[in-house]
C-alpha cells in the first residue's frame, strides 16, 4: 500500500449535487484523486445506496453507512479485521448502531406518542406521499426507505417540541440528527466514530499512520470534520455556514457540490502534493 492519505467523504451535498445527486462535473479529477488516495464515503445513504455509488465509480474501498450506524469492508481487500464478521454482498459488516426494531419500538412508547404524531416517518409514507413532499424521483425514494439502522422523518412541529423529544430520545440512549432535508433517529452513533474505526483498521494492517482529511456540508458532518487531520467544508445549498472547535487545517469551499468537493480539496497541501 503506497498510498498514504484516507478521504472520508459525505455524499449529499458534499460530493454529489444536492439537486440532480450528480458528480459528472467533476469525475476526471475525482477520478484522479481515487487512483492515489482512499476514498471513504461516510454517508447517511444506505448500504444498497452507496454500494450502487462506489460500483458506478469503481471504488473498492470501506464505507460508512446511514450516519455511522455500520462500516462495510470488501472482503478482496484483506484487511486486519479483529472479530469474525458477518458478510453481506461481498462485504465485512461492522455493526455500531442500532437496528430497526428497537428504533420502532421507542417511538411507539407511550411517552413519544405526542413527539410521534408531529413526525411523518419515511417507512410509513408512501412514494406519492413522499414525492410531494421533497421532489425527488421514485427510484431515489425507493432506496431511502431501504434503511437498517435509522428512522428518517419529517418534523411537523414546533422547535421546542422537537428539543423535548430529542431530550427524551437521547435518555434511551439514541439520537436524532439532521441531515439535508430528513432528521434520523439512530443509535448512539456518528460519523466521527466511525471514521476512527476505520482509521484503526489502517494502521493495524498497514503498520503505518494515514494523512486523514474530511469532507462535509451539514451538522451531521460536524464530528467526522472535527476527527481527521485536514478538514474541508463545502458550501451548503442551503448557505447554512457550518463552524468546527477546531480551527488548524479547516478549508471552506465558496461553491457548492459537486465543484465545491473539489476546490475544498485542492486547497490542501496534502493534496497539492499529489495531484
Ligand atoms: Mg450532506
């Protein structure tokens, strides 16, 4: 392995247009970029979602799924993985977070009733329902709902209210994260956990330390940005300025995705170095 820098990446509105979920603008340099570093999307997306996305682009490398909840590794890889894991698809499954069931049975406690009926759930809308309410195609829907380890929702009520539910979410132990346009019901999770997994799995293998950096345009990107080395914020669509604790190495973008993903990167000297 001559390579020596990791990329954790967000997809929506990092790597990929908000809008039409594209990268095309930018795929000569992104694919540039993928023959001399590890690219890791750590994403809200789901497994079937990402694993689409990494084919298209001809990545074989980990990813981290719906906001930390799970790493999948490709076996051909032969990483220095520590337990026997489960395989799903031609990849090593790391569970985090937690799985759908118990997410379910909290919000159907009867103290989340009155948080519930202001939240519409994406498991129990239907697609005509869904297209409504955030424009998006069929296909892009179906997968979305596809989840395994998190409950995405639109929140009907009022601020305060959400801050009493997310209070009560977090003394069972879960959380809720806003993501682009859904909020997330997941386990005690994050990106940032995650990422460091990963890191670990590295060097274990490796014997070496990797350059990490980290790419990201919303609050739920705040603890995998806070985690690596170099740290790079694009612009947000919604122009929504996201700020960090850590102020060595953090590079904002002035455009949004998927241009903005590479301009942030260019910034780096890491990057500089090898492109
Ligand atoms: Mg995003």
């Amino acid at each position: 392995m001559n390579k020596e820098v990791i990329i954790f990446s967000d997809l929506d509105g990092t790597l990929l247009n908000h809008k039409n979920f594209s990268f095309d603008e930018i795929l000569v340099f992104f694919k540039k970029i993928s023959k001399k570093t590890i690219i890791v999307p750590n994403t809200s997306k789901t497994f079937s979602e990402v694993k689409k996305i990494c084919e298209d682009s001809f990545l074989n490398n980990p990813f981290i799924v719906e906001n930390g909840s799970a790493i999948f590794i490709p076996i051909n890889l032969k990483l220095t993985l520590s337990n026997k894991l489960e395989t799903q698809e031609g990849y090593y499954k790391l569970v985090l977070g937690s799985d759908l069931e118990d997410l379910i049975k909290f919000t159907n406690l009867e103290k989340c009733k009155k948080f519930t009926s202001k939240c519409s759930f994406l498991y129990k809308m239907n697609i005509k329902e869904l297209k409504e309410s955030t424009g998006l195609s069929n296909s892009i829907l179906m997968n979305s709902k596809k989840r395994d380890f998190s409950l995405p929702f639109l929140w009907n009520g009022t601020k305060e209210l959400f801050e009493k539910f997310n209070f009560i979410a977090n003394s069972h132990n879960y959380k809720i994260l806003k993501g682009g346009r859904f909020y997330h019901l997941i386990g005690n999770v994050d990106k940032g956990k995650a990422l460091k997994l990963i890191l670990k799995i590295y060097k274990n293998t490796f014997k070496k330390k990797f350059l990490s950096i980290s790419l990201g345009d919303s609050p739920n990107d705040i603890a995998m940005l806070e985690n690596t080395d170099y740290s790079g914020i694009v612009k947000a669509f919604s122009n929504k300025k996201l700020y960090l604790k850590k102020d060595k190495n953090v590079f904002y973008s002035s455009i949004v995705a998927p241009k903005g993903w590479e301009q942030v990167l260019k910034m780096m000297p890491p990057i500089k170095k090898i492109n």
